[in-house]
C-alpha cells in the first residue's frame, strides 16, 4: 500500500494579520446577523444538563489537507500538519487540549467550545438533532470503547497539565490524507474536498490555484504541502505502521473521499481488514456519491465480509434533480448502485442531503424515496459556500416551497418539520442572494446544463439573460 511520501515536505508558520481560528468563526446558515453561539450554549446546557462529545476524546479525523478537526462538523482544526506531528501527535496538539478540558470539567471554561461547537450549539438550540448526538448515540453499545471514553474522561479531569494518553481503543478514525480526487462538481462542496470542484472554481476565474492555497493557510497558519486542483496521498507525509496501529484498534472505520471508492487507498484498506481478519469485529460508515464505480460488485463483495456498514449515500433529491446538484452525476447509475448495496445483509442504508436554496423544497421527495428502505433520511443545513446558503433564497421560491410542503399529509409535513422551520426562520440577504445567481449562471453555462429544466420555479430570477429562453 502506498501511503508514505516519498518526497520532503518543509512546512513554514505563516505571520497572518488575523488568528487563524478567526477563520472558524460562527456563521448562521439562516440569520444575517452573528449568533450568539455563547447564549444558546448556556440554554442547550440548562435544557440537557451537559453538552458533552465524545468526539475530541476518543476519535480521529483528518481531512483530505492534512490538518486534523476535532470533528467533520467544525471548521476548526489543529494548526499542524499531519506531515509535522504524525497521526498520534495530533492527539496533544491544543485545539483538541482545550476542547477536552472544557467538556470534562462541566464547561467551567467554555471559549474552546464555542469556537468549535458552534454548528451543533445552533441547532441544537433550534431544537433539532446534530452530529454531536450521533456520535455519542453510535457509542452505546461498543462497552470497551465507552469503558476506554471513561478512563480518558477521568484522566482528564484528574490530569489537568499532563500530556493527554493516546487512546488504546479508537471508536472512529476518518482519516482522509488520501486527496480529494473526486468526480462531482457539487454546488456546496469545496476544492479542498473535491479536485473537481477545484478545478471548475479555477476555470470560471473564481479562484486561482494560489487562492485556494491562501485558504488553507488562513485556516492553520501554515505553509501547505500541495498543489490545486488536486490532493495527492504523496502530499500527506505519514507513517504506514502508525497508520495501521491506528485502524488495528479502532471500532469503526468512516470512509469519505474526495470520492471514496475511486481513491484506491480504501480499497486497500479494505482489503487489509479482510486479510487480516479484522473485518468481522469492525463497523464501516462509508459515504458515496454511488457514481463512476468500474468495479462495484468487487466493493460490495469486500463490504460484506465487516460486522455491519452503515452505507451513507451523499445525494440530494431522489432522480435527476440529484444530478443537476451533484453534476455530473447520472441518476439510473446511482440508483442501481444504491439497490446493489442495500441487498448486503449486513448493511444499512441511509440517504444525506443539504439544506441548500434549491434542495430545501423538495426534501419531501428524499422522505418518500427513503419509505421504500425503511429509513428516514437526514439532512444538514449549508454554511459555506457563503453564497449557497439560505440565506441567499428569495422570497417568491420561498414562499413556493413552504406552499408546496405545507401541501402534504401531516405524517409527511412533520417528517419535513426541520426543513420547514429553516425556511419560516430565514432571513434574506440581497447581496449573498445576487452572488447566488451570479455563481449559478457562470457553472450552467459552463456545464452546458440549466437550473430551469429541474427546477422552474426560479424562472423569473433568470428571465434576463437569454441563455435561459
């Protein structure tokens, strides 16, 4: 398996004007304004008695640029490179230092966790379930790795100067050092996700190469050891055997690309675990976009041989409204595989969609496709990019949409409460709104594609320009 770089990486500190955890700082998808991130902290703690995650302790995850969060729903992140500090440094680095303080000893201290937390706070607040409670509901029943979260809780709090333990028992490693290769142009995804999308940003003159670097280094101040449109594995200097310890002890493995199984390192590490005979006492949480797969019966084969797969599907509408969002994505394909992996009996399918200013009226349509697999899907609302949020949806599809879901049954219109809400709560931001627009025709006309021929009712903040009739 090809993991360790053969080339040196040097990595400077970068002098920013402003703190590169500035670039963490909260943005509502819905309201104009700043929350109060610090207040609704105080009420979700006095309604649920702790705000408490498992994430920081007893989990690991590193994204495609090298740079470790302490969850995927944080922008936050340590501001060393894993090719500086390896996978089991970043356990000591003080984003996660400060974060476990603060949760062990009851929010005495809680600047850390308003940085960090800041998504779940909100929606948590707003009365609605987050990744957060996920994650400590996925623990319930693995009794060692909750046994390992009590030790590492206790050494906290009992050790508050001492040098934080590498775990001997990892719940869930999402580690994504692999790149970004990715096959999708989806409107809410972002170049360091997706070598796709990188390079449509750089062909509309959106952003140059050097920018998106920029990006990354406001983020850590530091320098990066790659080069967009895309990420490579040779660009995430780790160590293979530290690499392996760390999956060897973990419970469940997150595979999440760029695209997952068009990066050939997590096949690999499939078949690792199966070889290994690991797989039988390990969870896979795997997210696909289920398009552009060469040899998909071989990965379902590997699948089936783990104790369980919850198999996330990351689309946004049931059809092809899923293809204009996720371009250039080909819904017969998806839907096949989807089918495919669902026939696994050791597997669970969920769908993931976002709250986005096209998707958010239609998320009646993911509720009734997902009646067929028994699953409700779940939906996350959009905060970057800063012009795709629902903040930048008009009033007239607003209005539209809360109309066309307030017309379905009342088993249907409380199944689609969250959607519903968001949009009665939005408030409309013309700036971020016309940015909106501007970004879209740019990428129809690129892509040769048009929003009206899916979704119609935009027609009239369209109707000046004749590309759109």
């Amino acid at each position: 398996m090809k993991i360790t770089s053969k080339k040196e990486i040097n990595l400077e500190r970068i002098e920013l004007k402003n703190n590169p955890d500035d670039f963490a700082n909260a943005a509502s998808p819905i309201s104009k304004d700043k929350p109060d991130i610090g207040y609704m902290l105080n009420e979700v703690i006095k309604k649920k008695g702790e705000f408490f995650c498992s994430q920081p302790f007893i989990h690991m995850y590193i994204p495609t640029y090298g740079f470790a969060h302490p969850c995927c729903n944080t922008t936050m992140n340590v501001k060393k490179h894993i090719a500086e500090i390896g996978i089991e440094g970043v356990w000591n680095q003080p984003e996660l230092r400060g974060l476990r303080d603060e949760m062990a000893n009851g929010h005495k201290d809680r600047e850390r966790t308003i940085k960090t937390c800041y998504r779940c706070i909100e929606t948590e607040y707003l009365g609605f379930s987050t990744p957060r409670m996920a994650y400590n509901n996925d623990m319930k029943n693995d009794h060692e790795e909750l046994k390992e979260l009590d030790r590492l809780v206790k050494f906290v709090r009992e050790n508050p100067a001492s040098e934080y333990p590498v775990p001997d028992k990892i719940h869930t490693s999402q580690i994504k050092v692999w790149g970004n290769y990715c096959n999708l142009k989806c409107l809410m995804c972002s170049a360091e996700d997706s070598s796709s999308v990188a390079e449509e940003w750089i062909a509309l003159g959106e952003f140059t190469p050097e920018e998106i670097i920029q990006r990354s280094e406001k983020r850590s101040g530091s320098t990066v050891p790659f080069t967009p449109p895309l990420i490579r594995y040779e660009d995430n200097n780790i160590d293979e055997e530290e690499f392996w310890r760390t999956i060897k002890k973990t419970k469940r493995i997150q595979l999440i690309g760029g695209e997952t199984f068009l990066i050939k390192q997590y096949i690999q590490i499939l078949e690792k675990c199966v070889e290994e005979g690991w797989a039988k006492d390990k969870k896979l949480f795997i997210f696909s976009n289920n398009y552009g797969y060469p040899k998909m019966e071989y990965i379902r084969d590997l699948l089936a041989q783990f104790q369980k797969v919850h198999y996330k599907c990351s689309m946004e509408l049931w059809g092809p409204k899923n293809d204009y969002i996720r371009y250039p994505s080909k819904w017969a394909e998806v839907e096949k595989n989807i089918r495919m992996m669902h026939a696994l009996p050791n597997t669970n399918i969920g769908f993931a969609m976002t709250l986005n200013p096209i998707s958010i009226g239609y998320v009646d349509e993911a509720m009734e496709a997902g009646k067929e697999f028994g699953i409700t899907p779940s939906y996350f609302n959009v905060t970057r990019p800063s012009w795709f949020t629902l903040k930048s949806l008009p009033d007239d599809v607003r209005d539209f949409y809360l109309d066309r879901l307030y017309n379905n049954s009342y088993d249907m219109i409380e199944k689609c409460t969250k959607a519903i809400e968001y949009l009665e709560k939005r408030e409309f931001d013309e700036m971020k709104y016309h940015s909106m627009i501007a970004h879209i025709k740019r990428r129809d006309k690129l892509r040769k594609d048009n929003i009206l021929n899916y979704f119609p009712e935009w027609k009239n903040h369209f109707k000046d320009d004749d590309y759109y009739g």
